[in-house]
C-alpha cells in the first residue's frame, strides 16, 4: 500500500509492534495503538485518525485471534474474545468511520477472512463461527451501503506465515491435511490481494487459486466439501 503511495494508519493493540513497523515504512505510516474489541477505545482513536488525516479512504478489518478448540474445551471467556475479534472488532472499526465515509459518499471497507467462513473442520468450532459470522457482517454491510459510493469487499486468503499459530499454540496441528495441498501466502502477497482488490472493485477475492477451488466446493458441493475437511481433520 505504501507503494502505491497511500498513506497508512496502523491500528493495533501492540505499541511497540506498532511503532517498529513505523520506523520501517517511514513517513508512509503512522501507528494508533488501541483495542479494537473496545468500542470505546475504536470510538477515541478514530477521532484522533479523522482529526489528523481526515477520514479514511479505505478501511481494512485483518484483526484475528483465538485458539483452535473443541467446544468442550472452549472456555466461555475465550469465545467472548474470540468473537471479538475479529468480528466485534470489524464492526466497531467500520462503524467508527462509516458515517464519514457516507457524508463524503465515497470509500471502501475491507474484511479479511478465513477460508473457516465457508468451509467447517473439526477442533475449531469457536473460531469457525467467529469467521462466519463476519461473512454474515460483511454481507449485510455490503447490502446496507449498496448505491452509497462506499464499497465492500470480502478477501480470503489461505493460511498465511504470520505469527498467528505462534500466539495460539496447538491450532495449526489441527489444520485438516487436505489444506496441505494449497500454498502458504506471505503477508506480502495477501496485501498485494488486498490492494488489487479494492483498485478492481471486487466484492469478493479468494486466494490462491488452489483454495479457490475448495472455497467454491464448499459453496456448490458443500456435502462433499464438509466430509473431506472432516475425513482429513483432527477428528474425535
């Protein structure tokens, strides 16, 4: 994104994450640590954002957390902030910044998924229904802001080298071993995604191609799709 010239808002609850990624990127980027599954601390930061940069141009929702669990090892509180985040946390963010976006009738929301948003495996139901959900928000807001100048898109990248199964350990052992045949994409290449998709005005980009195969499986041939997660997974 920062080559393409835009000038980047970093939102994060990790400061020093933050600022290191600053320091690297330049006069490109800024940092506004906050907790995004806080709508109060979202409400302090995006009035700091529009009162600095003015709103948004385009709003990118890429939180994601929460260990991969059976139900009956998934802790109440540890669904509440796997819920959160990312799904709360899109809400809130886009919310923040939308009534701007509406007033100046242009702009363009993001929500970055998981494949877990049309495809269910065993051992990971808290996090499967999180994703789901935000399928089901980034649908309605998409049907709510139709003809409003702001558009959505949808992006579901595959498993990506990020340090998210570092921070949620047991979780990747339970990837179903079909998933081995689609390639790990680099952050790199899912902003590139990111970035082509909203230049083309797509609602929805699935990538990398492999995936695409097995996202679109689970929609037309969900049966089928939903035996092969299960056979290959961490099943009972």
């Amino acid at each position: 994104m920062c080559r393409r010239g835009a000038q980047v808002l970093l939102v994060a609850r990790s400061e020093d994450k933050l600022e290191a990624l600053v320091r690297e990127l330049g006069d490109s980027a800024a940092a506004y640590p906050c907790d995004a599954s806080d709508h109060r601390a979202v409400a302090v930061m995006a009035e700091r954002v529009q009162a600095e940069h003015g709103v948004p141009d385009v709003v990118v929702n890429s939180a994601g957390a929460g260990r991969w669990l059976r139900i009956e090892d998934t802790d109440p509180e540890e669904f509440l902030a796997m819920a959160a985040v990312p799904y709360f946390a899109a809400f809130f963010i886009t919310r923040a910044f939308v009534e701007g976006m509406l007033a100046r009738g242009s702009g363009w929301v993001v929500n970055v998924d998981s494949p877990a948003s049309q495809i269910a495996w065993p051992g990971a139901v808290g996090y499967i229904s999180a994703r789901g959900a935000l399928r089901g928000f980034d649908a309605g807001l998409r049907a709510d802001l139709r003809r409003s100048g702001i558009g959505v898109t949808h992006v579901v990248p595959a498993k990506v080298s990020s340090e998210y199964f570092l921070h949620n350990p047991g979780s990747e052992e339970r990837i179903p071993t079909i998933a081995r045949l689609i390639p790990t994409l680099t952050p790199e290449q899912v902003a590139e995604a990111i970035c082509r998709a909203v230049e083309s005005g797509r609602r929805e980009v699935v990538v990398p191609s492999m995936l695409r195969a097995f996202y679109w499986s689970g929609r037309f041939m969900p049966r089928l799709t939903e035996w092969l997660a299960w056979r290959t997974g961490a099943r009972r």
